[in-house]
C-alpha cells in the first residue's frame, strides 16, 4: 500500500485504517495469531495432503501451479522467502510463488524492503546451485552443497550475528545451571549435547578457523539440537524446565532454521525433476514511502472507536497480558509517529 493508493473510495478511512493496523502491530509482536515456532520450517517428511498447512511468523508463500509434492512445494516456497527474509525487522518480509514445467521451474521473490544488487546477485548464484545440486555434472552434489551452505551462511549473516546468536548467548548464559546437574538421568545425553553448543557459542576462533566456518557449526548444532526429542523436553515440558529454558529452546530453533532451510532445498532438488532448470526472479515494485499522519489517534481515541475502555483488562485482552496501560499509550504513541510499516499474510 503505497502513499498514492486511492483513499477517497467509499468506506476507506486512512486515519482509522492506520491506528487499527498499529494497534494490531503491539499484539503479539505485530501478529493476530500467536507466533509459530520450533517446527515452523519442518525438516521432517512430512505428508503431502492439503490440510497439513503450516503458518510461519515470517513470510507468506503462494502456489500457482502444482503437479504433486503440494506440501513439499509449500514448505520449499516458505524456506525461500525464510531466506530472502535475511534481515530482522518489517522492512524485510517475503513473499514467494512458482511456476513448473516438466523440466524447469520458474520462482518469484518479492520483498517489501525491495532488493539491492546483492540480492540479485545471491539469487542468481541460488538459481545454479539449486539446478546443480542434483543435477549438474560439472562438480560432485557434495561440493555444490558445501558451496551453496557457505553462501546462505554469508547471505544471512545480518540475522544470525545480529539476532539469533546474541539471542542464544543471553539464553546460554541464564540456563548455566542446568547443564551442571550431575542427576544420572534421561536427560544426561541432552545436557552434554547442550554444553556442546555452549563451548561452541563462547568460544574462540580457533587457528586457521574462519568465522563463517564457525557460524555454520553452531547453525548445524543447533539443528540437530531441534531435531532432539529429548532436549526439547528438557528445555519444554520436565520439571527442571523454567521460563530461561523455554526461551533458550526458542532461540536454538530459531537458529538452526537456516540448516532447515538448506535441507529442504536438498529435499526438493531431488524429488522434483523440474529442479533440473532453476529460475529465481527477484520481483521490486515501485514504490513511494509512506509519510507518518499528521492527526494519529491516541491509544484511547481508537480504543473508543471499538467501543473498549481504556483500562488494565482491554489492554492485557487486546495487546497482550504483560502490558500495562502506561506501556500500551507509550508504544502506540510511537507507532503512531511513524510511517506505516506492515504486512498481512493470509493462507
């Protein structure tokens, strides 16, 4: 929706449009439904039926044409825009959609942050190596690999050094005494495995190692760590389980689902002959910026409109319940103050 879109037509009301869409953007971390994760990106097999849909907080995909493998497609278009999405924050969320022959396959990626060249540049490379993976003959599928791996560990660089390792470090560093327990129980292996990943985390690079081989172990140990049953109930569901672990089994999730992603670019690579001829066109449309309102409601001016007061039980109902009003007028003051910066994704 850009600043040029018509609002003059019947029932369209900016200023009402733009306070409901920040006040939505204070609910769960600007979603309706609550976030997905751990498994949001599978690397399960998985069935293919129509009613096995999975939502991801991240990214929205679109199936245009279909001969087979519908889940397997589904989930290969939400690991793409997974991918594109490379960057924390509203400015870099993606959309996907493709088309197949029998012996190609064509791929849009669209952004609304839109692409640079180095994007252009990533999804060209993308294009090759997914053509190659299974199917080239000028190098072995493991070299392919290994070369793809290291250029998605470059590409997403911005998110994993930004976010998801620093995440998992303050999460490492909360849950220290649980990998002290000397209780032989079921879950010694799961806290070995997990002080495996925290001498990964805060060590040092090692001679002659580089940083990006460093990232993609800790990319790697934390997907075989999501993949664990028994770490997951550890982190989860047992009793020494607490707020600090369920958080800490989040952020391993979330940093193994580059890894998730790669896996099932190898996955579709195989299974569908029309990986044989991979296109991938980045899609930026003309954009003009949004300018911030001048006239914005207040929290307790929209709140009217929906006919709530404005009080401690509206705000923990409608935004969530560890807010209080003071933080609810304070943050929504701010959202008010700026451009408008949002996104629906409907499946």
């Amino acid at each position: 929706m850009t600043q040029d879109f018509n609002w003059n037509l019947p029932g369209l009301n900016k200023r009402e449009f733009t306070a409901y869409a920040n006040l939505l953007a204070l609910r769960n971390d600007g979603q309706v439904e609550p976030v997905s994760l751990g498994m949001e990106l599978s690397d399960k097999n998985e069935s293919t039926t129509d009613s096995d849909v999975i939502s991801i907080d991240t990214s929205y995909c679109d199936q245009i044409s279909d001969s087979g493998y519908h889940q397997l497609k589904t989930k290969f278009l939400d690991c793409l825009a997974e991918l594109a999405a490379n960057k924390k924050g509203g400015k870099h969320v993606a959309c996907s959609s493709m088309m197949e022959g029998e012996e190609n396959v064509t791929l849009w990626i669209t952004r609304n942050g839109g692409f640079q060249i180095v994007d252009n540049i990533f999804f060209e490379k993308l294009s090759k190596r997914l053509s190659g993976l299974f199917h080239g003959k000028d190098l072995p599928n493991q070299i392919v690999e290994e070369v793809l791996w290291n250029e998605m560990l470059a590409y997403y660089e911005d998110r994993l050094e930004d976010t998801y390792i620093p995440n998992l470090r303050l999460s490492l560093k909360s849950c220290s005494t649980i990998f002290n327990n000397a209780n032989n129980d079921k879950f010694t292996t799961a806290r070995k495995e997990l002080s495996v990943l925290q001498n990964q985390t805060f060590s040092r690079l090692k001679a002659g190692q580089r940083l990006i081989g460093r990232r993609g172990t800790l990319v790697t140990k934390a997907y075989d760590l999501r993949k664990s049953k028994v770490v997951e109930e550890l982190l989860q569901t047992s009793p020494k389980s607490t707020k600090q672990t369920r958080k800490l089994w989040i952020d391993i999730c979330f940093l193994g689902r580059l890894r998730v992603i790669l896996e099932k670019f190898k996955e579709v690579s195989l299974k569908l002959p029309s990986f044989n001829n991979v296109t991938i066109i980045p899609v930026t449309g003309d954009r003009i910026p949004q300018k911030a309102l001048k006239d914005a409601l207040q929290l307790r001016e929209t709140l009217n409109l929906l006919d709530l007061p404005t009080n401690t039980l509206t705000v923990e109902t409608v935004i969530g319940p560890s807010w209080t009003v003071a933080k609810a007028k304070r943050e929504y003051r701010k959202l008010q103050k700026q451009a408008l910066n949002i996104h629906a994704e409907i499946k």
